[in-house]
C-alpha cells in the first residue's frame, strides 16, 4: 500500500526551493499564506501541503506532483 514519507517529502520540497532559486518567501507568496509558518511544518516534516498547494508547488516548480511527494510502499 503507498503512503506519504512525510519527513522524504518535506526534505525534498526544502531542496527544490533551493535548488530552483526560490526564498520561502516566494513560496509563501505563490500560495497566499500570511505567515511562513505552513512552508516550514512541510520542510520539517510535520505536514504535507493540501492539494491545493501541491498543485501551485508543481506549478512553480515546473514539475509534476508526484516529482514533489515521495511515497513509499508497505
């Protein structure tokens, strides 16, 4: 069965931040959040972004969203 590696999945939206030149500010900015707060749980592991916010990640990360979750199986 697939399930979300939380910890995988904010590790790998942390470094394509970096990796694309983005400042958490841009990201803060692209999904409407007034505070950071939300970007950081997801680069920590603690959350995972709605659907909604995947689909505006993959968007501006160019990249599909399953290039953003990782998943595992067990």
């Amino acid at each position: 069965m697939p399930v979300i590696d939380v910890k995988a999945t904010g590790n790998n939206i942390k470094n394509i931040i970096r990796s694309k030149g983005f400042r958490i500010a841009d990201v803060q900015a692209r999904c409407g959040f007034n505070t950071p707060q939300a970007i950081f749980k997801w680069m920590r592991g603690d959350a995972v972004p709605s659907i909604d916010n995947l689909i505006i990640l993959a968007d501006m990360f160019d990249m599909p969203i399953d290039g953003i979750i990782i998943v595992n199986r067990i």
